[in-house]
C-alpha cells in the first residue's frame, strides 16, 4: 500500500517551467546575430538580418505580451527592429 506523501514522481503535473520564460534570451540572441548581421549587410545580404530581425520582434512581443523577462524581451526588439531598419534606410540613402 502507497502512502500518500510517497517520493515517487507524479507524471501528470509536467515541469514548473514553461517554454515562454525563453522569449526574452532567444529575442535578444536573435536581435544581436541580426545588428551584426545587418552592419554586414552589404557583404552578405540582407536575407538574416530580415529574418533573425523579425524573429527577435516577433519573440520580443511576445515575451512582452506575457511579461515575462520584459528587460530581455525589450532589448531584443529593439535590436531586432533596427536590424530590419538599417539594410532599408541603408538602401535608400545610396541609393538617391
């Protein structure tokens, strides 16, 4: 007979942890690989820095909508934003 308070794990419960505590790194990892990224735009393209960029806002917002890790989540939209900016302001100041 099993006592109540026993050790064994309880399946059904999951872990405490869930997966949108990680909005806020991936956006700014996100964002960071995008500014790099975007300042070399002219080397490699403009295809990850519209990618990653828009991936951090993306996470960034979400991770604000929820307020977890809103510092992080806010970086990283910010970063992301810029690198989506950047290559466009970019091309249109050599280009005119």
């Amino acid at each position: 007979m099993l006592e109540p308070d026993s050790e064994e794990p309880d399946m059904t419960t999951g872990s405490a942890d869930s997966p949108a505590t990680l909005y806020g790194p991936v956006s700014v990892v996100l964002g960071t690989v995008a500014l790099i990224t975007a300042v070399f735009a002219g080397f490699i393209g403009i295809a990850i820095p519209f990618l990653f960029g828009s991936l951090a806002v993306t996470f960034g917002l979400l991770g604000l909508a929820r307020r977890l890790n809103r510092g992080q989540c806010a970086i990283g939209l910010a970063a992301g934003s810029l690198s989506v900016l950047y290559p466009i302001f970019l091309a249109g100041a050599l280009g005119a």
